[in-house]
C-alpha cells in the first residue's frame, strides 16, 4: 500500500507570506505485524498504518524524519514529510475525530495505491470506504474491525 502526492494543512492555522503550507507525501504503508490480511464477510482487505496523530496535538504538528521549508514555485512552503499527522490527511475538526479525507484526494493530488505484481496501481477515490475512526485498543481487536467494516460496507451498498 502507498500514499504519495501533495496536500496542505487542512486547519489554515498555518500560513507563509499568507499562502498555506503545502506538504509531499510519498509513504510505504506499514503491515500490522500480526497476520497480513483480514478476512471479512463477503471480501477481504488489508490493514495498514500511514501515519501517527493524537488528539493532543496542535494542528499542523510534523513528526521527523522530514525535509522541508523550500519555497516552491507557488510562493509558499513545501515540506517533505514521511509521517503524516491529522491535518494532513483528514478535513479538520475541533474533536479532532477523522470524518473526511482531505479535499487533495478528490482533486486527485493525493493518491493511496497497491502494489501488485511490481506495479502501483492507484485506488479511486470513490472506492475508498467510509472512514470510521478506532482507538488502539479497537484497532487492534480484529473481530471489532471486521464487523465494523461489515457494517460500513453494508450501509455503502443500500445507499444508492
């Protein structure tokens, strides 16, 4: 699993010469440790971690390793980071609870993808399921996560 391309701090707290800071992403996923791949009823997906946020963080908050503060052609900041944080990802709330991709994912900026027989293929964006957030204890309890996965499923399909 991959994610790369560009987004931007989706609170807006952060700004340079009054444009908002953009970030590169080009991140392998990380396989949970445990078994590789989930079974569900009816299909099968696999679990990956991309980034790292708690809801402690202020917005914009970035996790070294990272390159950046490169003024691009646009003016404003460009930063090379390998861990996403919340803003970066997901439309901003005061709950900081992941409801919505960024915009940059519709707008086909930023891609999530497989790797399959050596080539990377991209995943529409309308096949991404509804986001559903978990804690850790959550996450790691497999039956949870497939019956939520079932259930979100399920909704996705009966609404046309």
């Amino acid at each position: 699993m991959k994610l790369y391309g560009l987004t931007q701090d989706s609170s807006g707290k952060y700004k340079y010469k009054g444009k908002p800071l953009f970030y590169k992403l080009n991140i392998p996923g990380t396989l949970e440790t445990r078994e590789d791949i989930v079974k569900a009823y009816g299909s099968s997906y696999l679990k990956f971690n991309f980034a790292h946020f708690e809801n402690t963080e202020e917005p914009g908050v970035m996790h070294p390793p990272m390159a950046g503060g490169v003024p691009d052609e646009l003016g404003s900041l460009l930063f090379h980071i390998f861990v996403p944080s919340f803003n970066q990802l997901f439309k901003f709330n005061e709950k900081r609870v992941p409801y919505e991709l960024v915009a940059e994912v519709e707008k086909d900026k930023l891609n999530f993808a497989v790797i399959f027989n050596n080539e990377l293929i991209k995943i529409k964006p309308q096949l991404i399921t509804q986001l559903v957030s978990f804690s850790k204890e959550e996450w790691a309890n497999d039956e949870k996560v497939i019956s939520i996965f079932n259930a979100t499923k399920s909704l996705k399909n009966g609404v046309k």
